[in-house]
C-alpha cells in the first residue's frame, strides 16, 4: 500500500506564507507526476499545480505567488505559498500517480486546512 501524509495547514495572516509538504510512503516502484488539489467550502476540488520531473504547471489564480517542487529521493512535494488571499482557504490535497508492485494508481493524501484571515 502507499500512503500520502500532508502537513504544513494552518493560519495565516493575508499576505503572509505557508509551506505544504506531502510525503510519499509504502510499497513505492516510481512515483510519476505529483500535484497538489484545493477545496474550498462549497465548491469542487481543483488543482493548484502539478510536476511532472521538472515542468510544472499551475492554475491561473495562483501563478506568481505559489511554486510546487519535489524532492525524489524523499518522495516528497512541497507547495511554497506567498502573498495569500483570503481567496486561498481551503482543504489543500495531495495527489500523486505511483508504480507499485500492481501496477500504476493514484493516490491522495486526507488533506490539510489552509485558512487565510485577520
């Protein structure tokens, strides 16, 4: 089995930082393409940004203030959020594409709340 862990949620301030880590354990071959999802309340789960190797890609809303990275020799992504909103609270989920022993399957984390107030 594989297990996705988030941590990093809490409370900040607007215009304040936060940094999301997700680590990847169990039964691991590879791990493909890694991402992190949003969703906020009373709306669906969204992606924030993905990467895949080295080439990342990220939703409109969150160009310029967040940069997602990868760590593979510890199975890990990171999400580095700057300049926050109000706008960006929500559960954050992890997600990742991994190779094990069966085959390829996706895999998300339980989630970590971000919250974003005075």
């Amino acid at each position: 089995q594989v297990q996705l862990v988030e941590s990093g949620g809490g409370l900040v301030q607007p215009g304040g930082s936060l940094r999301l880590a997700c680590a990847a354990s169990g039964s691991i071959d590879r791990i493909g393409s890694m991402s992190w999802y949003r969703q906020a309340p009373g709306k669906e789960r969204a992606l924030v940004a993905s990467i895949v190797r080295s080439s990342t890609t990220y939703a409109d809303s969150v160009k310029g203030r967040f940069t997602i990275s990868r760590d593979n020799a510890k199975n890990t992504v990171y999400l580095q959020m700057n300049s926050l909103k109000p706008e960006d609270t929500a559960v954050y989920y992890c997600y990742a594409d991994v190779w094990t022993s069966t085959g390829l399957g996706p895999y998300w984390g339980q989630g970590t709340l971000v919250t974003v107030s005075e």
